[in-house]
C-alpha cells in the first residue's frame, strides 16, 4: 500500500508579520504626534507674540526669545549630529545582525547606548549652560515642557537600547526583529528631534 | 458525636478553606492575566459600573437645572461635575468599553492565539483604571478643570495622563493583532467588520490621544511652575476642551458600526453584500479623525454671496459630514442585508441598531450645531450631542455583550430582556438627549445651573432629561444583573463559530 496517496497536503503558507515592528511604528507615530502637538503649539505662540522695537530702532521683532536668553547652539548642533550618528550605528546593528554577527551587533548596540548618554548628557549641558528657570516666563515654562518631553522620548530609547543590547549579549543573535525595530525607533526618534533642532534651537 | 462534629467542622473548615483559597487564586488568575477574554471582561465589567457612576453625574446635573431659583449642591461641586461627566462619558465608559469589547473579541476573531502583547494591554488597563480613580479623586477635591485646590489639580493632570497613556497601550495591542496576528491565509480586507472597526478605532486614538498628550504637558507643566501662560487649572478647557466632546467622540463610537454590521452578516447566515461599502463606511468615519487632530471646528454660514458660503461649506462638508455618510453607508448596507430571505432577527441586533441609530442622531446634531445662523454654540446642544452618542455607544454594547457574550463568557443571554432593555435604554437615550435639543434651541446656556431664563418650558425639558439619565442607569444596572445570572447560570452556548462569525467567503 503506498504511503504517498494518503499524505496531507501542505497547510497554509505560514506568514510572519513581525508583531514588535508594527508596536515600534506605532510607538514612533505616537511620540511623533506628540511633538508635533507640542511644537504646533509652539509656534502658535510665538507668531502670537506681540512685537516690539529692536535695540537699534530699526525694526520691528516678536517679543518671544528674552533677550538675556542665549540658546548653545554648538551643544544643540551637537546633539543633531549625534543623532546621526545614532542612526548609522543603529544601521549597522541591523547588518550585523542579518549576518548573524552577534559580536558586531553587541558592538553596535553599544555605540548607540553611548550616543544616547552623550544626548542625555548635552541636553543637561544645554540646561546648565542656559542658566534659566522653568517659572521664569512663559518661553522658559513651554522650553523646558518641549526639551524635557524629547528627553523623556531618548530615555525610552535608551530602554529599548539596552534591551536590544542585553539580548544580542546573551546570545540571542536570532533576534533579528528586535533590532531593526530598536533601529525604527531611533530613526523616528531622530526625526522628531530634527523638527525640535530646527523650531527651538534654530529658528527659535 | 463528638468526633462527628469535629469531623464535621474540620470538613466545613477545609471546604471553606478551599473555597477561600480558589476564590484568591480566581482574582489573582484575573489581575495578572494574559488571557484575552479576561482583560475584556474586566474592562467591560468595570466601564459598566463607571456608566452607573455617570447616569447618576448626568442625573444630578440635570436635576440641578430643574429650578433655577434652588441650588442641590454647591457652585464649586458643579463647575467640576460637568467636567467629570465629560471626561467619564468619554474616557471612563465610552472608549475602555469599545476597547473591552476589542480586546476580548478580535483575537478569535481573526484566529490569533491570544492578544499580541497582552502584558502591555494588562499595563494599559491598570494605568487606565488607577488614572480613572484619580481623576476621580481630583473631582471630589475641587481639583478638576477650574478647581481651587493646587495639588488636587495636579492629580488630575496625573490622572489624566494615566487615562491616556492606558488607552494608548490597550489601542496598540489591539491595532497590532489586527495587523499581525490574523490566521494563515486571511488577509487584512478579509478580516471580520468588528475586528475592521476595532482597527480604525485604534489607530485614530493611537493618532489623536497624542496631541492632547502635547498639550496636557503644557498645561500641566504651566500649572505646576508658572500659573499664566496656559491659564492655569482654567486652561484645561482651553486646549483640551476638545477631547472631551464632538468629533472627538464619533471616533470611539466606531465599533458601533462593526457590531451592527457583524450581527446582521451572521443574523443573515451569508455573505455581507457589497462588503467593501461597508469598509468604506466604517473607514470614512474615521475622517473625525482629522477634526480632531488639527482641533479645528469647521462652521458655515449661510450668509453673504455664494462664493463665501461656499468657501466655508466645502470644508463644514468635509469635517462633519463625510463621518454621518459613513454611518448611512453601513445602516444602508445592513437594512440591504435584512432583504435576504435566510436572515432571522437576533435579540442583539434591536440594542445594536438604536445605538447606531442614537449614534447617527448624535452626529446629526453636532453637524447641525456647526451651523452658525442656528446659534447653538455654547448652548444644552452640544450636551445633548454628547450624550445622543455615548449613550448610543452604551446600548450598541448591550447588543455587542449578548452577541459575542457566549463566546467570552460560554453562556447564553435570554433573547427577550435583552430585547426588553434595548428599547428601554433606547427611551432612556431620547428623554435625556432630545429635550436639551429642544431647550439649545431655546437658548438654554451649556454649562450653568442659575442665571438663565427662557420663554420654553426649562423645567420640563430638564426634567425629562433627569428622567432620561436616572432610566439610563436602571437599564445599566438591569443589564449587568442579567448579564451576571446568564453568564453564570444561563444555558451554556450551542452557537457554533458560523453563528456568531461571519463568513467572508460566504
């Protein structure tokens, strides 16, 4: 009697629809919504100002940035590079891991782990160097709502960081979806802060 | 005799004991479950007792403006119950009961063996719940919007964000098991209505939670540190105001259509016709969506030359009433189905229909509200609005829990309640939503208990609103101790997954 006549046949092809990516852009379509709500507000208020005199008489300027206010803007371009730098290594995460190196993807994580101390890190220097206070007025009240939001975005990032990292170092180098997730993440993280950069830190 | 008894108490003792002890094991399987099913139940189960909660809150409202002369409660006490009525219909009932019914129906709808990232919705329904009762906290402590209390303010704000960011978690679960964990072979366009509509739903509040999750920062921060920019406790209205009322509502009362379209399509035991209508339908509602993002309330006047009515009719059509065509579209597409001669009428469908029907009302009015020759702003109107929808909301899911209820729960509904308390809450919807459609037109002011005088009966349009609200509540309760005998005692369910599910393929 043969076998082969009595053989099921195949099943439905199983399809993989990568559950974690979805949340990851989902994830960022919220924090992107977020500041984009902040930063609509933002600039609601500041074409809102009333206008005042320049120092030389000359013109006519929105009375929004205080005049004593000077934004750092060599930490603040710092940052954006920074940010760049993330994505790249982020990107390079997610090469190594196609190649299944878990060494190099360990390596990558790491990098972006550092970044985002060191964005953490010039955020704080921006504050400092700044010098003003939350109750100071209302630039300062909304500047550190917007800043601190954005920090509070790096720091989620840097969660997801680590996990990612703390898996590629225990071996699971198969994890391929997490780190292109985390990669997502960081993109769109790195997306946000492009739009904060270029309101509050350049045109202010 | 004696050893009997001791027998006898030491049996009853260990017999209580073990019921003790299955009784603890039952409520810590529910507060740290990853099953699909039970977070459903607990959402729905406990968004039905905030709906009593907010019957009662519309009821005292409303009974407050019976007299103007005679005050029930304090000044202080109502500036923050009308702020709490709002913030409950929307956020407390409403949308955790759409979300509920989501989070326990879709995964077997779509073959998913459970929730994707079912510990996140269990996060999402803790931090919604804790945010509820501070919130709630905040209320009771002349914290809310306007409160004079500082620190109970800055609960609210706590609260709030907690709401948000809870919905936002059970939102995400819900939208990645529609688009990740449909069964081998069924693709997104064959994913069941509910499940369809539970998906627009999500990903709307996934899109519009956010921006108030902007603003809220403002205001919060403002609040806390500097007390003017944002207005303080004040500018809660100001720039979340929106959030708590029209269109931001029709967006949580998209699942409504699913359930209607889901019971007809199985009443009929076919295929839905003109299916991809219906998605249609369900997705065009989503177009609240972007009035509520950009937070824009687009009016029209008719007034002046035809270019300028026109300029300001184009988008009022685009904004308001792209949502109600969507609406007609699926009751078109479901009354279309009925025709069908295998179709047999399932108590579910009479709550289900009012709801849709008090949904489409609700609509109505808020699209007539935007016209401004009618001056309704600022008037009962937009009360009445508010509570034409979620009301509707609450008697779709009547119909939505005694049809997919044998599924979650194993046990059959009695048909004739459940029909019973359709029409009743359908009474109920009308009596404490159309008066003050009446009485906006009258020029009733929103939001004010003294001070207002109109030629129009006041006293009794209020009055039937306070009946509306109180028969809400007797209905809501009706239905949870029905609920509760059937889905302990009632037969067990017989229905097969071609009864409650439709088939597609047909």
């Amino acid at each position: 009697m043969s076998t082969t006549a009595n053989a099921l046949g195949a099943g439905p092809k199983m399809i993989v629809r990568r559950p974690i990516l979805v949340l990851a852009g989902l994830l960022s379509t919220v924090s992107a919504m977020v500041m984009g709500s902040m930063l609509a507000i933002w600039l609601d208020f500041r074409s809102n100002a009333p206008l005042r005199e320049s120092t030389d008489g000359t013109k006519m300027l929105r009375d929004w940035l205080p005049e004593n206010i000077k934004i750092p803007e060599v930490a603040t371009n710092t940052m954006m590079m920074t940010f760049v730098i993330t994505c790249v290594m982020a990107q390079w995460a997610i090469y190594s891991s196609r190649r299944n190196d878990s060494k190099h993807t360990s390596l990558a994580l790491g990098v972006v782990l550092l970044t985002e101390i060191a964005l953490i890190n010039a955020q704080l220097a921006v504050y400092t160097q700044m010098g003003i206070g939350v109750r100071d007025g209302s630039y300062m009240t909304m500047f550190y709502a917007v800043t601190a939001t954005m920090l509070a975005m790096i720091v989620v990032c840097t969660g997801f960081t680590l996990l990612a990292l703390f898996r590629s170092i225990g071996g699971r180098s198969g994890d391929k979806d997490l780190v292109i997730a985390h990669a997502v993440y960081c993109y769109a993280i790195s997306a946000i802060f492009s739009m904060l950069w270029l309101v509050v830190y350049v045109q202010k | 005799m004696t050893a009997v008894e001791v027998g006898s108490s030491a049996t009853s003792s260990g017999v209580q004991s073990a019921t003790k002890s299955n009784f603890l094991a039952t409520v810590a399987a529910y507060l740290m479950t990853n099953d699909h099913r039970r977070l459903g139940r607990m959402l729905i189960s406990i968004s039905a007792i905030f709906a009593l909660a907010t019957a009662v809150e519309g009821a005292l409202l409303a009974a407050e403006r019976i007299s103007t002369s005679s005050a029930l409660l304090g000044s202080d006490i109502i500036v923050q119950l009308f702020s709490a009525f709002r913030f409950d219909l929307i956020y407390a009932v409403t949308a955790p009961l759409m979300l509920g019914l989501a989070v326990a129906v879709v995964p077997m709808q779509i073959g998913a063996r459970s929730l994707a990232f079912a510990r996140a919705a269990l996060l999402g329904f803790y931090l919604w719940f804790f945010g509820v009762v501070l919130v709630g906290t905040a209320y009771l402590n002349n914290g809310g919007p306007g409160g004079g209390d500082a620190e109970m303010v800055d609960l609210y704000f706590g609260g709030l964000g907690l709401v948000v960011a809870g919905l936002l978690l059970i939102s995400a679960s819900v939208a990645t098991t529609v688009l990740t964990s449909r069964r081998a072979g069924m693709t997104l366009i064959e994913a069941p209505i509910f499940s369809w509509s539970a998906l627009v739903t999500s990903i709307s509040m996934l899109v519009t939670l956010p921006v108030a999750v902007g603003a809220l920062i403002f205001v919060a921060v403002d609040h806390s540190y500097e007390r003017s920019t944002f207005g303080a406790s004040d500018g809660v209205n100001a720039w979340l105001g929106w959030a708590f009322g029209a269109p931001q509502v029709f967006l949580v009362a998209i699942p409504t259509l699913g359930v209607l379209a889901q019971i007809v399509a199985t009443m009929t035991k076919g295929k839905q016709p003109l299916r991809g209508g219906l998605l249609i339908g369900v997705g065009l509602m989503s177009t609240a969506m972007l009035a509520s993002v950009t937070q824009t309330s687009h009016t029209v006047t008719f007034s002046g030359g035809l270019g300028e009515i026109a300029k300001s009719l184009v988008p009022y059509l685009l904004f308001n009433d792209l949502s109600i065509l969507g609406v007609l579209i699926v009751l078109g597409l479901c009354l279309l189905a009925m025709k069908n001669e295998r179709a047999k009428l399932d108590a579910a469908f009479v709550p289900a229909f009012l709801g849709v029907g008090m949904v489409l009302t609700g609509m109505i009015g808020s699209a007539v509200q935007k016209i401004t020759n009618l001056n309704l702003a600022n008037t009962v109107f937009e009360e009445g609005v508010l509570v034409y929808v979620t009301y509707g909301v609450l008697l779709s899911s009547i119909g939505a829990v005694s049809y997919f209820g044998p599924r979650i729960w194993g046990r059959q509904m009695p048909s004739t309640p459940v029909i019973g308390l359709g029409l009743l809450g359908f009474l109920a919807t009308v009596l404490a939503s159309l008066p003050f459609f009446i009485a906006g037109f009258a020029d009733q002011p929103a939001a004010t208990v003294t001070d207002f005088k109109y030629s129009g009966p006041a006293w009794l349009w209020n009055s039937l609103v306070t009946v509306g609200h109180l028969l809400m509540t007797l209905v809501v309760l009706l239905f949870i101790g029905l609920a509760m005998k059937s889905f302990r005692k009632g037969e067990l369910n017989t229905a097969t997954s071609a009864d409650l599910f439709e088939s597609v393929k047909g």
